[in-house]
C-alpha cells in the first residue's frame, strides 16, 4: 500500500481515527498526515482550505465528528448538527478542489428512521422520520452523504461512505455523562464493583437491541473499501448480529467480575428499539468481521483498567 501517497486522517486522536492509523500503519500505507484540533480546526473554513492546498493528500479518511451518546445528543443538540455539518462540509469540499485522489465519509447508523425495517438495509435511508434523541446528529450525516453523492454527480469526485454500527474498543470515550451505552456501562459497572455496591442502575428497560462492532474491525474494513469500493452508494459496516441492552450489561459484568443486581429505570430513554445492519452488501464486497463481542468486551476493558487514572473525571 505504500504507492498510495499521502493519506490524511481526520480526528486520528478519536476512537475511529486512531484505530485507523493502527490498522493503515500495519499495512504499511502512507505517509500518513495527522494534524491535532489544536494544529488544524476543522470548522474553520479558511484553515481547512490552507491545510489542503499545502499538503495535497492524495486519500483522505473523514473521521473527525462529535460525538456522543443519547445524553449528550438530546443536550448539546446545536452543537452536534452545527459542528459536524462545518467539519464535513470543509473537508469534503477542499479534499474535491485540491485533488484528493479517494475521500472516504463516515456516518452512522443513527441515519437510518427510527422505525426502519430490521434488518436496516441502505435503501432504507430517508424512509421514514428519525430517532428523536440524536437526529440532530444524523441529520448532518446525512447531509454528509448526499454532499459526498452529489460531488460525485457533478464534479466525478471519488468519494465512499460508509454507515458503522456502534462501535467500541480501546480509546473509547468512558466519560458518564456524554459516552456511549457500552463504554458508559463498563465504567459503572466497574466502579461499582470496586465499591462492592448491591447494584448497578441503567438506563431504560434493557429491551432495546444493538449492535456492536470493534473498532479495529471497522478500520479494516474501512481500509479494505478504500482499496476496491467506487460505488456511489452507502455501504453498512456491522456484524450482522445483535443483543438486548440487558443481555450487554449482563455480559459486561461476567467480564467486569460484578456479582451484584442490575436495576433497569424505565423513565429514562431508551432510544430507538432496535438497530440491526443489513450487511449483505458488505459480505459482498468481501469483508466480514473477525472480533466476537465477548473477545472485544476483555479487551476493551483491559484498556480501560491500564488507563483508568487518567480517565477519571
């Protein structure tokens, strides 16, 4: 891979973007372009334009978002519509102008209505009105996609995108109040073990289904695409299985070692009540997952203990 030329990843410090310089690093691509929110803001029009006219990337992995669980979405609902739409709508644009060779767009599968048919197959996008608590961030995914579409149409611009299910893994976001379900539940769980607390409250009544799918898992696929998908359609990148909410928390305290009860609080929200990926079209094109959940879960919170004192907060 290393004939492809410079490759710019964005947001290479989150959860997606570092796992994608480990898995582009292992295949010996590159050089890699990496630039930090303090040495390039990517809500910033002008420096976004400079950056791209100096360094001319030949590939370009959008993976810079904010993002944020049902929490932080229902809070901060200005901020994840209006951030996400400058960051992809800069890059997107000046990757097209100073002539990225291949962009590859990230969404998520919070685009998909919230009723959707389950399995959510792609042509399922802009059927039917959206989960409430996050639309605001998957409108502006959205928005991202038909952008990604729409330079494509126009100018022949080479630009994938690709719709991951929930993803997790080392260097998640373990913060309380903005993480996701997963990371959010290992974290207590764990806590109230230290604390040989009787119980661990969730949120919800456990009922809904989601998928999960490792980081690493999605990097590979991601780079795996990048190397043979031109299509202008969406691709969803899962693994095609799910579990209840219950079930998960279940899980997490077998590979936490908590032994006491979970307590389910129905008045909070549960979000939507499934998220399956259809991923037969991935299959497709020669890509499936390798990490179970379970393998995945140890892992991961081998991380989060190595690097709990830094977490804390």
């Amino acid at each position: 891979m290393s004939d492809l030329g410079p490759i710019y990843v964005a947001g290479h410090h989150g959860l997606v973007g570092a796992a994608l310089v480990r898995e582009l690093t292992r295949q010996g691509a590159g050089p890699l372009i990496l630039r930090d929110r303090a040495a390039l803001d990517l809500t910033d029009a002008v420096a976004v334009e400079t950056f791209f006219a100096t360094e001319r990337p030949s590939q370009v992995y959008l993976a810079a978002a904010k993002v944020g669980g049902i929490h932080a979405n229902d809070t901060y609902s200005a901020e994840f519509i209006r951030d996400n739409l400058a960051i992809q709508t800069h890059v997107i644009h000046s990757a097209w102008k100073h002539g990225v060779a291949k962009l590859l767009f990230l969404g998520s599968s919070c685009i998909y209505p919230r009723l959707a048919p389950q399995p959510m197959q792609e042509e399922h996008l802009l059927t039917g009105p959206l989960e409430p608590t996050n639309q605001w961030y998957a409108i502006a995914k959205i928005a991202g996609i038909k952008m990604c579409q729409a330079y494509r149409r126009q100018y022949g611009f080479n630009a994938i995108c690709l719709m991951p299910t929930n993803l997790y893994g080392p260097g998640d976001n373990f913060d309380l109040e903005n993480s996701h379900v997963l990371p959010a539940l290992l974290r207590r769980i764990h806590e109230a073990k230290l604390a040989h607390a009787a119980e661990v409250v969730v949120w919800g009544t456990g009922r809904p289904q989601r998928e999960f799918l490792h980081v690493d898992d999605l990097a590979s696929a991601a780079v795996h695409l990048m190397g043979g998908y031109e299509g202008e359609g969406i691709v969803n990148v899962g693994t095609g299985e799910d579990v209840s909410i219950a079930e998960l928390a279940a899980l997490v305290c077998e590979v936490v070692g908590f032994r006491g009860k979970l307590r389910f609080d129905p008045s909070k929200p549960d979000g939507a009540p499934r998220k399956l990926l259809d991923v037969s079209r991935l299959h497709g094109l020669g890509w499936r997952h390798r990490i179970g959940l379970r393998e995945g879960l140890i892992s991961t919170y081998r991380w989060f203990v190595e690097h709990a004192d830094a977490l804390r907060g």
